[in-house]
C-alpha cells in the first residue's frame, strides 16, 4: 500500500480522472472546476465540482455498493429530515479505467463541526437529537439490514468482539488494555436490542455535520447507513459533545441505560478498529479515534 493510500486495494482517483468521467457521461458538467479531493473521505474520494457540486469516487470494491443505496434511500428519507442532507444529483457508471458506480451529489456550504466553534452546545445537542429522532421514526420497512446495506453499522455489539480484541493486541502498550477491554466487555453484557429496526445514519461524526454561523444544518456521507439498531448513532455523543452538552444529548434522546451503554461500546469498537488501520495513514481519523476513548475513558471515571 502505497503512502498516498489508506486501503490496499484502493483504486487511483485523481482530478484528471473526474474530469475523464465528466466527459465521457455528464459533459454538461465536465467544464467546471474541479478541486483536489477532501482529506477527511475514507470510503470515497471526494471532489468538489463547481460551486454547487460534489463527486465521490468509491476507493475500493466495498464501498461501491454504497452509491446505489444512497440514490435510493436518500431521496425518500430528505423530505423526513430537520437537517439538509445531500440527495444525489446524478450516478455515474464504471469508465476511463475506473471500475465502480460513483455520484454527482449537492456541495452543502458550510464548515465541518468543532465543538469549540458551536454557538451553543447544549442547543447543537438538542438539534442531533432530534435529527436522529427524526431518522429513527422515518420509515424502515424498505431499508437495507446490516451487511445487505454493506456495513455492519446497526448490527449486535457482540458482532464486532474478536475485531476490537484482535485490534487491542495490535495496539499493545499504546492503550490500557485492560480497562478498555473491561469497559468494551460491559457494553457487551448490556441487554441485546429487540425493538424494531430503524434508520441510522451510521457515522455521526464532526467531519459529517456542516455548521453555519456555529449551528448545524446539514448531515452529509450517509454511505454507512442502514436499518438496525440505533445505538451505534450514540457515538456522536463522545465524538463530539462533553460534559454538559453530552448529558443533554442523553437527555433529550431519552434512550434507556441498556441503549447507552451500548452506544458506548459502538464508540470503543470503532475508535479500537480505526486506530491501527488509519494509524499511519490518516492522522484526523486516528486523533478523533483517541479523543473518543479518552470521553469514554473520562466518564466512566
């Protein structure tokens, strides 16, 4: 794997090929301009097209399922959401050498969310709150499960045990070991999900939430969404919200203590997978992945 990729079966995407690809399927657009690709994408590269446009390049085979699920899903679940999120524009099929389905979606202006920048934590914890209570009630019954949607976000806890154990060896002396895994073992014993199967966005995250003027507007990257359970959509309660604003979040999520604890072991599993995948190749990612342990680590005292 290169030093430039983060997957070893990643595929080369670079400006010269969006511009390949404009031509050949959507010449309308193939004269804009076209900027580098974001750093904060890992399953897509992403260019930004024009002033109002955005690309996403599938990096690997994995990820190229996502595109059709977001072509479908979004549009139906855009009119049900309190936040902008991006209905695609436009798919494009495999060409120019590159061998995946890939999207034309809205640019969202606005800036990616820091915590520091909010105008009013408490009010941005009410505003999540009620997108993903929104999210939840919107209709599922045509929504794709864990794995059918091509990621296991939504899925038992317990499905990611042997990964974040073997990832916990990976890391070695770079984590307390034992704690964590005391804490991962805990959320693991907490009561299974037998409610019916919801939205989840499956990525909650700062670098998916677009601000304006310190108050969110817009969720963007839904290509981890599914229907299962929704506590893996807690993580954003230790990603980006602390003290005051994190018992808001609880507050007015209203989710029972089995829930949140397991919320927490979505935020332990993916902050153990994470780091020794990105640990050399994608620094946001892995500083993110260690501010997320040190929360949960902080609140369980």
């Amino acid at each position: 794997m290169s030093a430039a990729k983060m997957h070893e079966n990643e595929v080369d995407t670079d400006e010269d090929l969006v511009r390949r690809l404009l031509r050949a399927q959507f010449p309308q657009w193939a004269d804009l301009p076209i900027a580098p690709p974001l750093k904060t994408g890992t399953d897509n590269a992403i260019f930004r097209l024009g002033r109002d446009k955005s690309v996403r390049l599938p990096r690997r085979e994995g990820a190229g399922p996502q595109i059709a699920k977001e072509d479908r899903c979004l549009p139906q679940l855009a009119p049900h959401m309190p936040l902008v999120i991006p209905v695609p524009l436009a798919t494009g099929e495999p060409g120019e050498g590159y061998p995946f389905r890939w999207s034309i979606q809205p640019w969202l202006e606005g800036r990616e969310v820091v915590f520091e920048q909010l105008a009013d934590p408490l009010d941005a914890a009410r505003t999540i709150a009620g997108f993903l209570t929104a999210l939840q009630a919107a209709d599922a019954s045509a929504g794709p499960a864990p794995y059918d949607s091509g990621t296991d976000r939504g899925c038992p806890l317990a499905d990611r045990d042997s990964r974040v154990r073997e990832c916990a060896e990976q890391l070695g002396d770079l984590i307390d070991r034992e704690r964590v895994i005391a804490l991962w073992e805990a959320s693991l014993h907490a009561p299974i999900y037998d409610g019916p199967s919801v939205w989840v966005h499956g990525d909650v995250s700062p670098g998916n939430l677009i601000e304006h003027d310190g108050v969110i507007t817009g969720a963007i990257d839904w290509a981890l969404m599914g229907v299962g359970d929704p506590a893996c959509d807690l993580l954003v309660a230790w990603n980006l919200f602390r003290g005051e604003s994190r018992d808001e979040f609880r507050r007015a999520i209203g989710v029972d203590d089995a829930t949140w604890l397991r919320g927490r072991g979505w935020g332990i599993s993916q902050a153990m997978i994470a780091l020794p995948y990105y640990l050399h190749t994608n620094p946001p990612i892995v500083e993110q992945s260690w501010h997320i342990l040190s929360q949960i680590m902080k609140d369980a005292g």
